[in-house]
C-alpha cells in the first residue's frame, strides 16, 4: 500500500537532500553500476580517428555515436 508524502514530509526531505548531498564512491558497485571487465574495449587508431572526426561534426559522444551504429546495424539484421 502506498500513500503520498505529507507536506511536512516533503519539506524535511527537500532540506535533507539541499543539505546532506549524496556521495558516490567510484570504487564501490551501486545499484546502476556493473562492474565487467570486458566492457573496457580498446580501439584501434582508425575506429579513435573515426569517432574523434564524428564528434567534432556532430557534438555526439563517442557512446552516443557507436549506440547509433549499433542499432543501425542491428536494425540491418
């Protein structure tokens, strides 16, 4: 059963949180973080040229750009 937060209970909470800003630790796995080695890839000099060249012209992310080419790739499947 749920309820919705009182007033008072919003306004503690707001004053907490501008107060008492939470931390992350890098080192330690939270709820959103995974830790895989084989996440860390290392790119050959044309695949850095590329995304470097793309970035400058699109002002993407390198995750943003091979995101997009993989799911133009995926949708080619």
């Amino acid at each position: 059963m749920s309820r919705e937060m009182t007033e008072e209970e919003a306004e503690y909470w707001d004053k907490y949180y501008t107060e008492n800003t939470p931390q992350t630790d890098p080192t330690r796995p939270g709820v959103f973080a995974r830790r895989k080695a084989a996440r860390m890839v290392e790119l050959d000099n044309l695949s850095a040229d590329y995304l470097l060249t793309k970035f400058q012209a699109t002002n993407k992310l390198p995750t943003e750009i091979i995101h997009d080419m993989v799911c133009h790739e995926m949708a080619a499947a």
